[in-house]
C-alpha cells in the first residue's frame, strides 16, 4: 500500500490494533517521543525504529522515533508512571506512603497531575474517593536516601514516600519539580492578576494558551506522522528489493511479516493523528463553555461572601446600637452627653476587624425583648440554673472570667508532678506535651465567653494542701488586654505565662489568636520549658450551631538541654475520614533524632511511643515496625469525665465549678468577688446587667484619670509613672528575651498577713 493510501486511512478497529501485538515477536513498544525532529529521515534509523518495536525492548528512548530524539520512555514494574506531552511532568503509580508508628509504609495509588499530587488506596478508588491531595506550587520536596522523598507544604501536610528504587524514585522526583515549577508560573501570573477582572482575563489567556500548545503539539504529531510515512515507504522499497532476490522460502515469509507490521504501525500512527485533530477541535468548541460557566461560579461565591460578610456587619452594629439604646441607666442626668462615649468608647470601637478594641460584655448578657425576633436556639446556649426561661434569655457569657479560664489550665497539673520525678529529660519532655494538650479539653463544649476582667483584677487558687500547688493571675493590662499568670508547686515546679488575646471576626467564624510565651521550669533539673498556644476558632456565628476547632503547631524546647518537641492540632475537615481534634507529635533531640511518637486528640486523650530506630528494606528507613510501637505505647494524659448534668452547668469541669466558690481572705480584686458576675451566676439577669455597666463606667472614669494626670505630667515636664500591676512586674525574660510581666511576689504573705492596702478599688 502506498504512503499517500495510508494518509487517507481512518482509525482501525480493535481488531487491527490488537494485531500489532501479533506474530510471537511481543508487543512493540513505543516510546514517549514528542517535539520536531533533528537527526535527519535516514533509512537506517528507520529500521532500527521498526527492530526496536518488534522486539519490545523497553529501556529509555525505545521504539521512539529516531526523527523526534531521545524521550523517556514509561517506568517499568508496577509503578504505572507515565510521561504528559513528554515532559514527564503527569504521572501516576504505585508509591510507598509513611501512615503512623503503627502501620508503617503502605502502598498508595499516587496521581499527579495539573500541579496537584493525589493519592488513593488503589486505582480503583480513584473513580469515587481522594485520600488527600497537595498542592504542589507551595511544597517543598527533599530527598531523604536511595529511595524515601518527602513533600511537604509547610503547613499540616507531609507525606514521606518511598519508591521501589532509586530509579523509579528519580522519576518522580523529577516529575515532581517539573510540575513544581508550571504550579509556581502559574501561580505567580494569577498573583499578578489583580482584581477579579484581571483574573478572569488570566484564565482566559490561560486557556487560549493551552489551546495553542494543544494545536503546536498536533502539529508536531503531524510531522512525526509525515516522517513515519516516509521511512515507511523507504522500508516497503526495500523489503520489495529484498523479495526480488533469490532468497529462501523461511526469509521471503519473515520479510512479510515486517511489511505488515510496518503497515499497521502507519495505520495506527495515522489514526492517532485523526483522533488528536478530533480532540483540539473539540477542546476549542467547548472552550467558551466551560469559561462561560467558570467564571459564573467565581461570581456567584464572591457574591455569596459578601453578603455574608455584609449580614455580619449589619448584625454586629445593630447589636452596639442597640446596646447604646437600652442598656444605658435611663433619667440620669448628662445622659444625652455621655452616650457618646459609652456607646462608642475606644479606639475602632465599630470595627470588626480592630484587634485593639476596647471592648465590654453589655451585649452578652442583655435581656432581648421578644419583638426582635432573631434568637439562638437553646443547642447554641450553655444552660443557666436560673428562674428566666432560655427562650426569653439571649446569653454568650458564663460566669467565669478569663483569669479563671487561665486558671483552668491547671486542671491536669498531676502531669507536670509526673514529669517533675523523670529522670530522663526526654520522657519529661512527653509529659509536658500531654500538659500542652490537656489544656485544651475544657474547650470543647464551651462555646460561652468569660467575662473581661478588670484592670486591677485578680484570681487566686490555692490548693497547697490538697495538690500541692497554688496559683496567682491578675490583669495586668487593659490595651491591649493581658493577664499575667503564676502558679508554683511543692512537687517541684513552677509555671508562669502572660496571655494577650487578639482575634479576627470572618462574619461565618471567629479566629482567636492567644500571643505569649508559656513557660515551666522544674526546680530539681533546672529544664526550663517554653511554648505558645495555638488558634481557636469558633465556627457558625451567625447561623448554626456553635462549635470551637484548636488548630496550628505548638514548638515546645528544652532550653536547657536543646530537646524539642513538635506537636500539630489538626483542623477539622468534613471530607477528612481521619480522627476529629487530632494531635500529632514528635519528640526529638538536640541533633533531630526522633525519641518518642506521640497521637491522639486534644479533647480526650495523648499516648506516646518509644522509636526504636531499625534498618528499612532499602537501608535507609529508621522508622520503627508497627508491633514495636504498639509494645512501648504508654497513655500519658486521659480527660476526666464532665460532672453529671453538666449540660446544665456551662459543661463546666470539676475544677470549674469550684472556681467560683467563695473562699474568705482572698485580695478584694478577687474574681470571686465581682458583683456582677456573681449576680449572673445566680441568674439576676437585670442587676448583673445594671451592675456590669456601673463596673464599666467606673473603669472608664479611672481610665481618663490616669490619661489626664499623664497629659498635665507632659505640660509641666514633671515625671509620670504609667500603671503598674500590683503582683507582677514587667522586664526582660532572661531566656526569651522579650518584654513579659514577672511574678515579683508578696501575695502570698499579704494574705497570711490580711494587708490588702495596696489594692485598687476596682469593684
């Protein structure tokens, strides 16, 4: 058949196509091949291509056209890898992925594709369910040995991989950055886009662009497919010169064996051009559509977000309206005059997005008349043991101020007497870890706020005799807010922390963001710990129900020894098939080794175990079997269940309930005694409103005292000295150094000795 015949030919059935795998020579293989040729359409080359295919060699460049240059050709083995538009950079196969200390490495269907590396349990799931994915235009990937690579985006996602071989590893690798590298271009165009106009302008030159490298590379296939031709009939002159000679009858059959097979290979060559032309026509009709239609979603979400976004505001200044309206003592005098300052007192006091607000608890627990219309259910609201039904009661506080939440953070203190008689600093360090965590337990059904304590006010908790420990807080600061925090035991520790809380209100969720240093330090070793906590949101403001997520990354270290301990709160994903609230964490030396596995969740318990490093298939795995870590695990911190009912009580604690209990000889800026927020504890909705806002004035009223005396100390030139916090004083940390308030003492022997004559008058 000639060449101009076989140009004209359509795509073969099946029947032909399986047909080249025919004649007991093997299936010809064909090589990756891509981009316009350079070494000239000599025969010989020709032949070698079709010897090639008929023996079906695989390694590199085999069966490639000789025209096109070398090509990679598709991995070997059970890896499944495959080359896109012969740069390597799609590609998909079996890969060994890093579960947990309990399993190990388990094989995973990897995908990579459209910068994007996705993984399945087999290839068959990829039809319905994805394990994960990263982008890899933010990753980072590394090369542990011969065959481990890690990825990593720096944020909650790791995978460390292993390959069956330092080739096939290599491959990926290799794919990887190339489609690295596209993700980073790409997302650097779309960076530099702009506004929404400019981006969806982005997308439409993206998609133009890819239609032209579509275009490019059908004509790049049409060249090939021209060269194949002619080699083709090149090789059909020859094998017809060859039949002319006086050859044996076994040579005459195995030459036209090689003529047929080198007429279905341009058959099939021919129709896989056909189908590529198919394909671009059909990308370019379908083009505007799918543009059409993404462009209608983008618009339909910002619209949808800014909505939202404008709902949450119009809610958050109707509240502060209506708190200027009715909470406000009514016939007193300069009334009209000071509404001004108490509706709107504060720097930002009408922003949402102001950290530094000088913000009150009015609105929280201010009775709604029953006109209003919009209430929470009672699923959203902690109950109250009050007389006042919840239907007529709109209520996010509960009667706990912030020093005692902090406070609260004590609740598992047995953990540091534990880690206080270690002897191995390591293990230490696992113990003060479950302590981080356990902080963390009296979250989760607490979705009321505390109150805002006072400048001045302080919370003391002494429970020497009973837990060996007693416990100082005081407001410290009122711009920004902060609360000093000191607690030391008989059992050999002391821990200390200053806590500014600043936040972040995203209309569908609230991020609160605690800043300062935490630190313990054991008295007998002098191992002094360091960390700070991470950031709780708090989910479904405006419509749902409440619901509160720990995220982020806490770095606990040794300073003394160089030990650290990584640990990662994982945030809640409702596609996630993983454990809800869970902690990771690793504990490791000065030099990185890792020592000690830790997991769990942080609302109800953390295990660690012990790493014993072993020798990997390859070498080069130092992570420890399964049954190994399942013989070492030790339960390092267990939550206490809640009190009975205590969906009736604020899901407080044990420690919780007593918080509140009055105990006589305490300082008179005592939480205990704050007026109002006893009077809410016992349900006196409209005293504790009255009274909150006399607290509030009166603050207010010192506050403008204090800015008063400061301006006439500056007129005169005659020295001021800003407020200071009674018990602690504000220095330099010796280890962190960063400017933190330190307990200075004497609280305890002003109160075995009743001399509070230092103490503000704040109630």
């Amino acid at each position: 058949m000639a060449a101009t015949e076989l140009r004209g030919v359509v795509g073969p059935g099946p029947a032909a196509i399986a047909a080249l795998g025919g004649g007991g020579a093997g299936p010809p293989v064909v090589g990756g091949g891509g981009g316009r040729g350079d070494a000239g359409p000599g025969s010989g080359a020709a032949s070698g291509t079709v010897v090639a295919a008929a023996a079906g060699g695989p390694g590199p460049g085999a069966g490639g056209v000789a025209a096109a240059g070398p090509a990679p050709a598709p991995p070997t083995g059970g890896s499944g890898g495959s080359g896109a538009g012969g740069s390597g950079s799609a590609r998909e196969g079996w890969l060994f992925k890093w579960t947990n200390y309990i399993k190990g490495y388990q094989r995973r269907w990897f995908v990579l594709s459209n910068g994007l590396l996705s993984y399945y349990r087999s290839k068959a799931e990829m039809r319905h369910t994805c394990r994960g994915t990263i982008n890899l235009a933010t990753a980072n990937i590394t090369v542990e040995d011969s065959c481990n690579f890690i990825i990593s985006n720096g944020g909650a996602q790791t995978y460390h991989l292993k390959a069956s071989s330092e080739v096939e590893r290599q491959r990926w690798v290799t794919a990887l950055e190339l489609a690295k590298a596209k993700a980073v271009k790409m997302l650097a165009e779309s960076d530099e886009s702009g506004d929404e106009e400019s981006v969806s302008q982005t997308d439409k030159t993206e998609l133009q662009n890819t239609l032209r490298t579509l275009s490019s590379k059908v004509e790049d296939l049409s060249t090939c497919n021209d060269l194949i031709a002619k080699h083709g009939t090149a090789l059909q002159r020859s094998l017809s010169e060859l039949e002319s000679l006086k050859l044996p009858a076994e040579s005459n059959e195995k030459i036209k064996q090689v003529n047929e097979r080198a007429t279905l290979f341009r058959i099939t060559s021919n129709a896989m051009i056909n189908a590529c032309r198919d394909f671009l026509m059909l990308a370019q009709t379908h083009s505007k559509k799918w543009q059409k239609s993404l462009q209608y979603e983008r618009d339909q979400r910002i619209r949808l977000e800014e909505t939202l976004e404008q709902l949450a505001k119009q809610h958050n200044h109707l509240e502060r309206a209506f708190r200027g309206a009715t909470v406000l003592p009514a016939n007193t005098p300069g009334n009209v005059g000071s509404g001004k300052d108490q509706c709107c007192s504060g720097k930002g006091d009408m922003s949402d997005e102001d950290d530094e607000n000088e913000f009150f608890d009015a609105p929280e627990i201010i009775t709604m008349p029953e006109n209003l219309g919009h209430k929470r259910t009672g699923s959203n609201i902690s109950g109250a043991s009050s007389d006042i039904s919840l239907d007529e009661q709109v209520n996010f506080n509960e009667p706990l101020s912030m020093l005692q939440r902090l406070t609260e953070d004590l609740e598992y203190h047995e953990l540091l007497d534990r880690a206080a008689k270690c002897e191995n600093s390591l293990e230490q360090l696992c113990y003060v870890a479950a302590f981080t965590v356990s902080s963390y337990s009296t979250t989760v059904f607490r979705t009321s706020k505390p109150f805002n304590p006072l400048l001045g006010e302080t919370f003391e908790l002494d429970r020497l005799e009973e837990n060996g420990y007693r416990s100082l807080c005081e407001q410290v600061s009122h711009h920004p807010p902060a609360a000093a925090h000191h607690a030391e035991s008989k059992n050999g520790w002391t821990l200390r922390q200053e806590i500014k809380i600043t936040s972040k209100f995203r209309g569908k969720y609230l991020s609160i963001m605690p800043l300062g240093t935490i630190h313990c330090i054991f008295h007998a070793t002098g191992h002094h710990y360091t960390w700070k906590k991470v950031t709780t949101t708090v989910h479904n403001i405006i419509v749902g129900k409440l619901w509160i997520d720990q995220s982020g990354e806490i770095d606990i270290v040794n300073h003394k020894t160089g030990d650290k301990c990584n640990l990662k709160f994982v945030p809640y994903s409702y596609f996630s098939r993983d454990v809800a609230r869970k902690v990771t964490g690793e504990v490791t030396d000065p030099s990185g080794k890792v020592h000690f596995a830790l997991l769990g969740t942080w609302d109800e318990k953390m295990e660690c175990f012990k790493v014993q490093p072993v020798i990997g298939e390859n070498g080069g795995d130092a992570r420890q079997r399964g049954h190994e870590a399942e013989e070492s695990r030790v339960m390092l911190w267990k939550r206490n269940p809640l009190p009975k009912n205590a969906e009736n009580m604020y899901y407080f604690s044990e420690l919780a309930l007593t918080l509140n209990a009055w105990e006589s000889g305490t300082a008179p800026t005592d939480s205990r005694l704050r007026p109002d927020q006893r009077l809410m504890e016992n349900g006196r909705w409209d005293e504790a409103n009255a009274e909150k806002q006399r607290l509030e004035e009166k603050q207010r009223l010192s506050r403008k005292k204090r800015e008063a005396e400061a301006m006439k100390a500056t007129e005169d030139g005659t020295p001021y000295d800003p407020y200071k916090a009674l018990w602690f004083e504000r220095k330099k940390d010796p280890v962190t150094k960063e400017l933190t308030h330190i307990y200075r003492g004497e609280y305890w022997e002003c109160k075995e000795k009743q001399d509070w004559s230092s103490c503000p008058d704040i109630f």
